[in-house]
C-alpha cells in the first residue's frame, strides 16, 4: 500500500514538473542521463570512454561515445563517433563528431570512465594502456 501511494504521490509531481515550460527540458535531459549511467539499466547510452585532442594540440579529453555516425559527402563516407565530453558535471557537457580513427581507446570500463569525471581526476589511474589503435594511430596523433 505504502509503494502505490509513493509512486502515484511521485507521478503527480512529475506530472507537474512536465507541465512547466523551462523546467520539463532540464527535468527530461537530467532524467535521461540519470536512466543512461545508472547501474541497474542493461543497456547503457555510453557505449565506451574514449579520449579525443581537445580543446588544443597536445591536450585530451576524456568522453564517452554514445553513438556511431556515417558522414557522407558528395565523394566520401567517414566513420565519426559521437563522443560526449562532460564539462563541470556529469550532466552537463559538449558533443562532438570525431573521426573513429582519432578517437584513442583506452583500457577503462564507463563505470570507471564515470568515476574519474565525478572524482575530478583524482581516481586516475596512473599508466592507461590502450585498448585498439589502427597502425599508427598514436604516432598520428602524437605528431599532429
């Protein structure tokens, strides 16, 4: 009795919090990140952690494909990965198109991927090794 009483008390207020114009985005995209890491859910949004060269040469960030992109010209077809890279919070983030080719893979799971935004840095661990590179890879990327 008291679990249908505090799920029907929790679907009216999210009934009223999705009635409001500026507050039912934020509501529904912090409801969808929560959903996607949370660790009860099978599938999860974040597919992988990645590390792409942003925002300078010589720099990297950490991200977490969340899908994979065909990009076709009028010539050419390029595999991109859509990689998302958290900014102040975990919520909160930029998404970018990158070349599967200069995405570095390294031997991280997303829980830990997560655990390292959250923590700041601070559960780094000290050697990444990489998982998959294509020939080459780190030396392109090392000398771009």
């Amino acid at each position: 009795m008291s679990s249908w009483l505090g799920a029907s008390i929790l679907g009216l207020g999210e009934w009223f919090i999705k009635r409001m114009p500026f507050v039912r985005h934020i509501y529904n995209a912090s409801k969808q990140i929560s959903a996607a890491i949370s660790p009860d859910q099978k599938k999860h949004a974040f597919k992988e952690v990645v590390i792409i060269r942003h925002p300078r040469i010589g720099e990297y960030a950490f991200g977490f494909i969340t899908s994979e992109v065909l990009l076709q010209g009028y010539s050419s077809e390029e595999q991109m990965c859509c990689v998302y890279v958290p900014t102040n919070h975990l919520y909160i983030g930029d998404i970018f198109l990158v070349n599967s080719s200069d995405v570095i893979r390294p031997n991280l799971s997303v829980r830990e991927g997560i655990e390292i935004v959250v923590s700041g840095g601070m559960s780094m661990p000290q050697v990444l090794s990489v998982l998959e590179t294509e020939p080459n890879q780190l030396n392109r990327i090392r000398s771009a």
